[in-house]
C-alpha cells in the first residue's frame, strides 16, 4: 500500500492503526484463555502462535510501508520506471534490497518477543498445560522457593529463556548488518 497509496493505503492505514490501538496483553489473555483445554497440546501451541500473530503483524507492516512512501519518489526508483521497468520488477529488485535487513532485524527481534509472550501465557495458566512442556510451565512449576531448594534444576527454564532470547537478538543484530549493503 505504500508504493502506490490511495484509498487502499488509506484503508489498509485504517486497519493497522485499529489493530496497533488494541491493548495485546488482555488480548492474549482473553484469546489464550478462551481455548479449550481438551484440545491437543501441538494446536494448542499453533493457536498460541496464531493469536501472538494477529497482534505482533501491524508494527512491522506499518515500518515497511514507511519504507515503502521513503523509498519511492527516490532517484533510482524514478529512473527505473522512467527506463521501462514493471511495478513488480521496481518493488523487488529495486525497493526491497534497500530495505530488506530492517525486515529481517524487525522480524528477528519480533521472534524473542513471541517466546516471551508464550512464556508469560504459559505460566499465567492459559497457555499450555501440564503435562505440555514449555518453559512457562516449567517456571510456573518452580515458581515457589520450596520448589527452588529442592529442585534446583527447575530454575533453568528462566536460564534458557534468557539466552534463547538475547541469541536471537544478536542473531538479528548481526543478520542486518550482514545484509545492509550500506554498512560496508
């Protein structure tokens, strides 16, 4: 919507600016607690993951159709229409490749969120559920210190969830400056 505007951009604008003012806690919250518990646990986490997805896709939408109104009164974009080249060709071989790492940082950084949003789910009660394993359960299983002093072990959830989330945070670090052609 951002390359050719209008009243589609005006609508699908409309859209995402609705979906950004929803408060996403208390959905999730409302989502996740209104699944069935008698499901099994891979949809369970699938609608977990679905319901994390409709709330997490308008930001990145929003930043790419920023790029998007930037990028397209640029020089060489001109120049590629000027020359002869389709709508299609001038979007993904000219526009994209000038903004393709700050998708994949936006995507990889979005990825750590999600883990999070599915761990706190989890151990608020309406994720998954035991006997499911997922380090919100886990946690919510060591969430008392008795537990703790005789079971050490079940504070390495909160360990791992640390670290799956500050690797794939570096991970989309060192992605975008890997596929910046500006960052030589």
């Amino acid at each position: 919507s951002g390359y050719y505007g209008g009243k589609p951009d005006f609508v699908i604008q409309r859209v995402i600016e609705f979906v950004l003012a929803l408060p996403t806690i208390p959905i999730w919250l409302a989502m996740a607690a209104a699944l069935p518990q008698d499901w099994p646990a891979i949809t369970q986490y699938f609608m977990i993951t679905v319901i994390l997805s409709l709330t997490g896709w308008a930001q990145l939408a929003r930043v790419v159709r920023g790029r998007f109104l930037s990028l397209r009164t640029e020089e060489f974009v001109t120049a590629a229409r000027l020359d002869g080249c389709g709508e299609g060709r001038i979007i993904f071989r000219h526009m994209m490749p000038s903004f393709l790492s700050h998708i994949i940082a936006s995507v990889t950084l979005a990825i750590p969120a999600m883990i999070l949003a599915e761990t706190a789910l989890s151990f608020l009660g309406l994720g998954l559920q035991p006997p499911t394993i997922s380090w919100g359960v886990l946690l919510r299983e060591a969430q008392n210190i008795r537990s703790i002093a005789t079971a050490p072990w079940l504070f390495a959830p909160g360990a791992f969830v640390v670290v799956a989330v500050m690797a794939l945070n570096l991970l989309g670090d060192g992605l975008r400056d890997a596929a910046d052609p500006y960052n030589k």
